[in-house]
C-alpha cells in the first residue's frame, strides 16, 4: 500500500511537471509568434511609409 501510493505520487509529480514544461513550452512559443507579429507590423508600416516618401519625392510634392 505504502508502494502503491509512493508510485501515485511519483506519477502525479512527474504528470504535473511534464504539463508545467508543456505550457511553459506553449506561452513560448506564443510570446515568440506575437513578437514576430509585432516586429512584421512595425517593419511593414515603415516600409509602406518608406514608399509613400519616395513617391512623393518623385512627384515633387516635397
């Protein structure tokens, strides 16, 4: 009995940090995407920003 239970808690211990691991690995992996989302945005609005300068420099409006 005294087995038994030591094993339960085993199992449970190593459940518990093997899905601590995984959400740990998750909120990664969602931090790192958002971060790309962001930095894409940034880099995308400069950019376009970056075109509408050089188009109207060409045109002659500034």
């Amino acid at each position: 009995m005294i087995c038994a239970r030591r094993s339960y808690k085993e199992a449970f211990r190593i459940i518990s940090s093997s899905s601590f691991l995984i959400a740990d690995h998750v909120l990664f992996i969602a931090f790192n995407l958002w971060l790309k989302s962001l930095t894409f945005t940034f880099y995308h609005q400069i950019r376009i920003s970056c075109l509408e300068l050089t188009k109207n420099k060409k045109a002659g409006y500034n």
